[in-house]
C-alpha cells in the first residue's frame, strides 16, 4: 500500500499589504455619510458620554425626554401591556419594556422604515422575544388595526411622543433640519407622499399662507407664502436662502426662529401630522382598557391644544375619569442637559372604569 503525501503549499513570500482605515481632512468627518461614529453610537460609549456631558445631543441616537415624569404618569406594571405609539430610537420604550416584565408586553407603531427595523434590533438585543415586544410599521392613526392584529381589546399604558427623532434631524438625506444641507423631503416614510419641495411647487400663495399660520403660528405667513409659493426649492438650503432672502432686515436670531417655524409647518402637512394625531385622539378611549392611562409629549402648540380640548371633552363625557389640570415640562436640569427637549409639554389622561 502506498502511503499518503501531505502536500503542504509553499507561503507567499510577499505579504499582503496592510490595508488602512480611511483617514478624513480635518479634526472630524464632515460628510453625514462618513461619520462611522454617528452611524454606530453603540461601539462608541465614551464618544457618546462626551457629547451628552457637553449638553448635545450625539448624531445618529435620540436622547428621550421626561422619562421619569411619563413613567409616574403611566405607572407601568409587570404583566400589563404597554403600546409606544412613535417607537423612534426606543428610549422610552426601553423603559417601558423593562417596568412591565415578567409577563408583560410592549407594541410599538412607528412610520419611518428607515429607523423601525434598526431600533427593533436594539430591542431585541436586550433579550426581548416576540412574546414580549413586536413592533409594526404604522402611524399612531393605525394604532386600532394593530391591536386588532395583536387580537387584543386594549392596552393598560399608551404612550406617543410626537417630537421628531434627532436621527431624522440628523441626517441631511431626510431634509428636515435647517442646519444640514440635503434634498428638501421632510417625509417620515419617504415611500409614501410627496416631499416638501413637491408641496411647495404645487401651493398657492393663500394655501401655503394658511399652512404657516395653522402649523406653526408664523407672524409673517402672508409675506412668506408669497415669496414660496410655487418656487422650484430643491434642498433644504435653497429653502433656508429664500426665507432669508425675504426677511433681509429681520435680525439673524429671528430669521433663525423663522426658519424653524416654516421648516416645521411644511414637515407637518407632508407627514399630515394633525389629521394623524386627531385620529388618534379618537380612538384612544377605545384603545385603552378601563383605567388605563395615557400621556402624549408634544412639541408645539397646534399639537398641545388638540390634546387639550380632547381631554377636557373626553372627562366631561365620562370617557375618561381623571386628566392632567396643567401641563407637564421638562425640569431645569433637563433644559439644560438636552436643549432639545426645551419646548416639551406632557398631558395626561386616565380612562373610566
């Protein structure tokens, strides 16, 4: 029998040469795209306690706003169901998750199919199973269809935040930040709608002038309108431009002021933000067990007044037994630490047995 040769192959004798990171001009990466630390905070801790020790919020994460104070308001229990209408980064909806086990469950809505599947990566991570969170991609108006797909009657604590997540400020591609540069879209699910460079083309000088003065109180509405409306204004900086453009003697601070205010009011008719939340308001009393709290975080008064009035409404029709009598802020210190949480206000209500 002959025996077996082990054949072994001669190495290489000129090594591979070793590959560098990709070193960027300047301090830091300019370019959204380029910053690997924005896009993956989770591997970079201390990069993330810098920057919120400085008062920031860091690129690519959301900080969420008055958790303590939803958390006393909701008062979740282990085995209770808990719904998180505007999933986002999952701030409070970690929380939620962790108050409710054992036996509990979490159901969070969110619209954008950008950030849903990564936020429920996240989750899940932490050890959650189907039997604990499941996360649909839907707009707090969907929150009906949804427990009627979960085959549930209602839930014991819902929650919506109807603030915009600072990863969609963040990222220029998105279009919803005055400071970055990008395509003027603004919308939540960019597969649905039209973008706000669309809108705007198609508006009369009246329509647009009602829209700034309904979404966002805008003083110079009617100025503004007639200066934009049916412009061709493709990114956020050509928008920027012609807001400034029109209001050339109004000091740089209000401009500033201004420009958010547009931003915010066209962000709200693509998204149809209000038809969204009056939906929602609707149906919440049924979307509730009895005794069932809810508490919604808005960021502006057009928002703050509709949940108002539906509360007063809903405790006068013995919809719900109890609701917040004045409206709940941020502390100092909060203020202070993520500034972008300055114009937050709580209301909160609790259905009837």
């Amino acid at each position: 029998m002959r025996p077996y040769l082990l054949l072994v192959s001669e190495p290489d004798p000129s090594p591979s040469p070793h590959k560098r990171r990709v070193r960027y001009a300047g301090k830091n990466p300019r370019r959204f795209e380029q910053k690997y630390k924005e896009h993956n905070p989770q591997l970079y801790a201390e990069t993330v306690q810098k920057v919120i020790a400085s008062g920031k919020t860091p690129a690519g994460m959301h900080r969420p706003i008055m958790v303590a104070e939803i958390m006393e308001v909701l008062a979740p229990q282990p085995g209770e169901i808990a719904i998180d209408c505007t999933l986002g980064y999952g701030g409070h909806s970690k929380v939620l998750l962790a108050r409710v086990q054992p036996g509990g469950r979490l159901i969070a809505l969110d619209a954008d199919p950008i950030e849903l599947p990564k936020t429920t990566a996240r989750l899940q991570a932490l050890g959650y199973d189907e039997a604990a969170f499941s996360a649909h991609r839907s707009n707090f108006a969907g929150l009906p269809k949804v427990l009627a797909h979960e085959q549930l009657k209602g839930a014991h604590c819902i929650l919506a935040d109807l603030g915009v997540s600072s990863m969609q400020l963040d990222d220029p591609t998105r279009g919803f930040s005055v400071k970055l540069n990008g395509p003027l879209d603004m919308r939540m699910n960019p597969q649905r709608g039209i973008p706000a460079s669309t809108l705007l083309a198609k508006l009369k000088a009246a329509e647009l002038a009602l829209l700034l003065e309904d979404n966002a109180d805008e003083p110079k509405a009617k100025p503004l309108a007639q200066a934009l409306a049916g412009q061709t204004l493709n990114t956020t900086s050509q928008l920027a431009d012609a807001i400034r453009a029109e209001l050339p003697r109004l000091p740089s601070e209000d401009q500033d002021l201004t420009l958010r205010r547009v931003f915010q009011a066209l962000r709200i008719a693509v998204n149809e933000e209000f038809s969204a939340l009056d939906t929602l308001l609707r149906v919440l009393p049924q979307s509730l067990l009895p005794g069932g709290r809810v508490a919604i975080l808005t960021f502006h008064s057009g928002e703050d007044r509709r949940v108002k009035k539906s509360f007063v409404v809903g405790l006068r029709d013995g919809l719900y037994s109890e609701i917040a009598e004045e409206v709940i802020r941020p502390s100092a210190e909060e203020r202070n630490a993520n500034p972008r949480s300055a114009s937050a206000k709580l209301r909160w209500a609790i259905k009837a047995e």
